[in-house]
C-alpha cells in the first residue's frame, strides 16, 4: 500500500512504488527518549547544527508529532514548533515533509490530525489507532522525498518506544526505525531521577530486533561531580553492552523553544520593568510568541495558572487556543472578564492574539462543531467583530508594519476562524497582502492573528513602549536563539562521542 496526499486513502502500489518506499537506507538516525521530555528535541536539534557546522546537509524529521506549538512551512502546511526550530539549526526553511503526521489535541481524548500539512479531521484515540497503517505511509513518503535531497536526516521519536499499549501500528519509534532500518540512540534526563531504570527498563521491553538497533545510550541534563557517575556508567555499559555515548551537562538557562512543555521562567533583572501576564488556557497553543518577551531583561513575564490570584500588571496578553470556545469559557468561570474591566479602568493595555484576538469580540459561532459541539459563545465585547470557524485553516506567513508606528512585523497565521465586523476598519498590522487585526479607538486594546509578533525587535520595542515601558532595550531575538543552537551544538561535541555517532550514519 501507499500513501496518497490528495485523498488520504491507500492503494495498492507497483513495483516501482514499492521499491522507493521498501529502499533501505543507511543515512537516517533516530533519537528516541525513555519518557516525554527526556531531551529528544534537544539532542536532534544541537545534533543538527553540529552536522551542518560540518559542511553536511542535514535535514530534520519527526515522524509523528503531538503539540499544540506549531509553526506554518514553506510549502504552506503546518507541522510541529520543534520540527521548525531543527530546520533553523540546518539552515533550512521548515517543510510539512519534516513532520507529516502532527496531531493537536481539542481534548482529553482526541486530537486534530494533520498529514502532509493539512488538517483531515478530528479522531478520538481509537480511530488514529485503526488508522495508523495509512498514516505510516505518509511518513514513509515524507522520509523518502527527504532521502533523496540530504546526506543524513536526523529522526526524533514521541515520547517512549517502550509504551505497551501504543506498540501495536506504531509509526512514532521502533515501528518507523524497522521501517527504514535506521539506527537509534537512546537519551534519558537523569535530573528527573531513576534514570539507569529508565534505560534499562526500555531496553528490556523492547523486541530483540529493536534491541540491537540501539547503538548507544546519551544521559541528559546532569548537574555535579561526573567522577560520582563513572561506577554507574560502567554498569550500564556491562550490564547492557551498549556503549554510553556522552553526558550533556545540565545547561542553565539554555532557551531552545519547546515542543509543548510551558518555560515560565522570566529573566527579567531590571528596576524598570514591565509587568506581563498571560492566562494559561486548558488548550493554549503557541506559547513560544511569548518567549521574546520571558526572555526580555526589561520585562517581568507570568503565566497565570488555574486558581490563582490575578496580579496587577501593565499589559494583559490573551493567546491562542486550539479550543476557543471553551477556553473563552474557562476565563469567564475564573473571572478574567471582571479583571479585564478593572485592568483598563487603571490604564493597562490588553492584547489578543489569534484565538486571544477573536475572544476579544462579541461573538464566535461554530456552526459545523468545528471545535466542539455546535453553537456559539459571547465574546468580552471589546471589539465590534463577530467570528465563524471554517473546516479549511488560514495558514500564511506574513511579513507587514505595526500600524503603531510602521515598525517592521513578520510572523504566521494558523487559524480556523474569519473574522468580519467594524472592529476590522481600524487595523493593527497593514501588509501588501492584507489588512490584519484591530485597535480600540482609545488605543489601549490591540488584536492579531500574527503569531510571532515579539520576534521582530523592531516590533517588540514598539509594543513595549506603547504598554508604558520607557527606554526600551532592544533585544535581537533571532540573534539569541542563534547563539543557543550554537552553545548547545558546542555543548554536544564537548560531551558527546560525535565520531561514533557520525559512523552509525
């Protein structure tokens, strides 16, 4: 069988077909974890520039992604935030073939699925698992298409390979790796604990065939005396005879974007800040346009979780949700609306971007049950704008000028919703292309669907100041999130064998 990208359906292959997609290839290495956060995206991206500092074209690949962070391609499409931030390490632009399956839970127990980019429907966790089988030849074209244009592509793997229940049609972990016979390294963050078990544990729960295809063992994120380890590292190596690759140092304060997890850390070190706050919403997603400002010396950044005290600040940032309606239902149920009111009343700003922007309104209407169960909700009524969600996304990147004071913006739009109403008149982003967002007549209220609005620093020194901040600090935050990769690429070749690593590929 073979994947078709126009119809998401199968077909019997021919010959030809079927030797492209059965090719063995000796050019991919696959990073998986023992657990969820256990450095996967970290290693892959490090591992990347490192490969690329080295004059070899490098391509990033994650067969199966599940995060609410995403970030709009090329081509067009949408794939997962950390797949993006690998490309940047490369030096690529992001492409859908780098993350063909993503998923973006809408609940506890289903999720929208992407492949190729584009939205195909939502499906509870039985219905992906039935189909599966068609989603695995969407990778194993992705990877194909990948294969024939770089030297060496870099696999990062979901969550644990060694999930009983998730092993039976899994494309994510050793099922891919069987799949492309690709070698695998195994990391294990040892400041969560336990992490010999977590090596081990793994190891013994995989078939004898994934066993061998294990090549070495990384531990990440270790803190003290690397002398105190040695006698466990020994162990391991016997008791396994797997070789332990390297031990990355715990690197604090390294800022690499997450694939979902939320940095709340602020760095803010300065008298004259700026307070910010921004809500956490049960289904926020793209939290990383926060991260110029988390990053920001002059800015003191909260995240404000579920039951807790609201604290004064000058500027109030609503994000985006990938359930609107129920995230809007969420800040009503904890009070936002009646802090919202008393925060204008004292002179604060609000924004809204995206799912933040369209709450911002007076109404959203999901007719078809896009999100949820059909119907509608009421917005804060701060802008006269109704919303309608549609089945097909607005996915664009955009480029334009703050109609603030004309400072340069660029950023993405992913979003299901259209936006129509008066509010639109007075907009907040102008570009060749199109008029974007809103602004209150009184100036203190600004909406977007620009994702990535504090990246540019023309931008994010214009909005600072509009929110009360003097003497802005300018921060080139492409320039910090290029200096990261490149501490964390040095940090890699200082504690990791990268020779062996090399020879696997």
């Amino acid at each position: 069988m073979y994947f078709d990208a126009k119809d998401y359906t199968l077909h019997k292959p021919d010959n030809k077909h079927r030797d492209k997609i059965n090719r063995m290839t000796t050019k991919t290495l696959m990073i998986q974890g023992t657990t969820s956060d256990a450095g996967k995206s970290i290693l892959v991206t490090g591992l990347c520039r490192v490969l690329k500092n080295r004059g070899i074209k490098v391509a990033p690949f994650k067969p199966q992604n599940m995060a609410l962070n995403s970030a709009v391609t090329s081509d067009g499409g949408e794939i997962g935030r950390a797949q993006a931030v690998q490309a940047q390490a490369c030096g690529l632009e992001p492409h859908t073939d780098m993350n063909p399956v993503l998923l973006k839970p809408n609940t506890d127990v289903g999720a929208q699925v992407i492949i190729h980019g584009k939205a195909l429907d939502d499906m509870n966790a039985q219905t992906f698992h039935e189909y599966k089988t068609i989603a695995m030849q969407a990778v194993l074209e992705s990877h194909q298409r990948l294969s024939e244009q770089y030297d060496v592509i870099l696999v990062e793997g979901a969550g644990s390979p060694a999930e009983i229940n998730l092993r039976d049609g899994d494309i994510a972990n050793m099922g891919f790796a069987e799949a492309v016979n690709c070698p695998v390294i195994l990391i294990s963050d040892i400041d969560r604990g336990g992490v010999f078990a977590h090596l081990v544990g793994t190891l013994e729960l995989l078939s004898p065939s994934e066993q061998n295809r294990i090549k070495g063992f990384v531990i990440n994120r270790f803190r003290g005396d690397i002398a105190l380890l040695k006698s466990g590292l020994d162990w391991l190596e016997n008791r396994t005879q797997k070789s332990v690759l390297g031990v990355l140092p715990y690197l604090h304060g390294l800022h690499i974007e997450a694939e979902d997890a939320l940095n709340a850390q602020s760095l803010s070190n300065e008298t004259n800040t700026l307070k910010i706050i921004v809500p956490v919403l049960p289904r926020m997603s793209n939290h990383t346009d926060f991260d110029p400002l988390r990053l920001h010396p002059q800015v003191d950044f909260e995240y404000i979780p579920h039951n807790t005290a609201i604290p004064p600040c000058d500027l109030v940032i609503l994000p985006g949700s990938k359930s609107v309606r129920a995230d809007l239902e969420y800040l009503y149920k904890n009070n936002w609306a009646e802090y919202l009111q008393k925060h204008l009343r004292y002179g604060g700003k609000i924004i809204g971007i995206c799912g933040g922007f369209q709450m911002l309104g007076t109404g959203i209407h999901d007719p078809s049950g896009i999100e949820g169960a059909a119907g509608s909700a009421h917005g804060f009524n701060y802008f006269d704008m109704q919303t309608k969600l549609h089945k097909s996304k607005q996915l664009h990147n955009r480029k334009g000028s703050l109609c603030l004071n004309n400072a340069k913006v660029s950023g993405y739009e992913i979003h299901a919703g259209i936006s129509e109403g008066a509010a639109l008149e007075h907009p907040a982003i102008m570009s060749d292309e199109n008029c974007d967002g809103a602004i209150s007549s009184d100036n203190n209220i600004l909406g977007t669907y620009f994702h990535g609005l504090f990246n540019e620093t023309e931008a994010c020194n214009a909005i600072l100041g509009w929110a009360g901040l003097e003497q802005v600090e300018s921060v080139d935050y492409f320039a910090l999130q290029e200096m990261e990769i490149e501490r964390l690429a040095g940090c890699i070749e200082d504690h990791l064998d990268v020779s062996s690593i090399l020879e696997f590929i």
